[in-house]
C-alpha cells in the first residue's frame, strides 16, 4: 500500500496523505515535505495513532474519495471513535502566517469549538503566533476534513508554514520544528488522558 497506519490509545487521530508525492489529475504533486515525520514522532512520543503516506500515491486523498487511503480512514474512525482527527499538510513558506486552520468556514470542528480554542492556545505559547482560519477552508475539492466531518467526527486541516517543518535548514528552523512539535504534545496530553 502507499500509506501506512500506526496504531495508538490516544483518541486523537492524526493525518498525513501528503507525506509522499501523490498524484492528482495526471500530474504528480510533490510531498508536504515533514508532516510524515510529525505524524510518526507523534506516534513514537505519545502513542498516537497515525494515518499517513509512505510511497507515491496514485490518487491524492485530499482530492478524491475513491482511492485505498480514504477507503481505510472509516474502518480506523470506526473503531477508533476519536475526539477529534487533525490533518497536517505544509504550506509554502513564503504564506504570511505560522499555521492556518481549515474549518471549512467553522463548521468542520463540529460543536467541539473548545478543541480549536484549546488547539489555537497551545500553539501560539509555543511561538506559531501568525495564525489564520479559512485560508485554505478544507471546503474545496474532497478533503480529508470533510470527508471525517461528512462522519460525524471534528476534524482540522492544519496547513504549517515549511518554516516549521525543516529542522535540516539549521539551528532556527530546528527550534521551530521543536517548537511545533511540543505544542502537539501539549495539545495532545491536554485533550486526552
């Protein structure tokens, strides 16, 4: 398979199906390069479970349904039950802000408003302070977020600036990913027990 899934105890699911390049209306679209990598250090630190690309993917799971990836994500949703699935992608890193949210214009959290807040909170005290909501909606095309919210379970499109996903640029880019990476943690042990 192209993606591989990480069992974890944590009720808190998170997504990468843009780990590796993927395909998309003919042309291949290249990775978010380090939301992979998030997604397992996660898994490894917290006992996450974890959903995410591992090889080039035939169908872009964030564009379409009918593909092996969103075929899997209900069975894991099912038995799961999670409060709520985050869904990392990589923005350019020339956008003007840290993390943008993408609620599908506030709905896709569902009643579970607290979660966003919570989520907001923690990582603007770890210093992703230039946050936006909407930029990217997660309301276009066959999203992962609205193909979980379509499911009755709170789910966000976190769009990361490349800044904080390149520890390999040096010292300042390594802090950053550091950064990112305890704010998860946080949110993660505040969410769940």
């Amino acid at each position: 398979a192209s993606f591989e899934f990480r069992r974890g105890t944590r009720k808190i699911l998170f997504v990468a199906g843009h780990a590796t390049a993927q395909k998309r209306e003919g042309k291949t679209k290249p990775a978010d390069g380090g939301t992979g990598s998030l997604a397992i250090e996660l898994n490894k630190l917290l006992n996450v479970p974890v959903l995410y690309s591992v090889f080039l993917s035939e169908s872009d799971p964030n564009f379409e349904d009918n593909n092996a990836f969103k075929d899997t994500l209900p069975k894991i949703i099912s038995k799961l039950k999670p409060i709520i699935v985050l869904d990392l992608h990589a923005s350019n890193t020339s956008r003007p802000y840290d993390i943008d949210f993408g609620t599908m214009k506030g709905t896709s959290f569902l009643k579970r408003k607290d979660l966003l807040v919570k989520l907001k909170t923690v990582l603007e005290d770890e210093g992703l302070i230039n946050q936006s909501q909407d930029f990217f909606s997660a309301s276009k095309n066959q999203t992962i977020t609205k193909f979980v919210h379509a499911r009755n379970i709170p789910c966000i499109q976190l769009e990361i600036n490349g800044n904080w996903l390149q520890p390999e640029k040096g010292n300042l880019n390594a802090q950053k990913t550091a950064q990112l990476l305890q704010a998860l943690y946080r949110f993660v042990n505040a969410t769940t027990k």
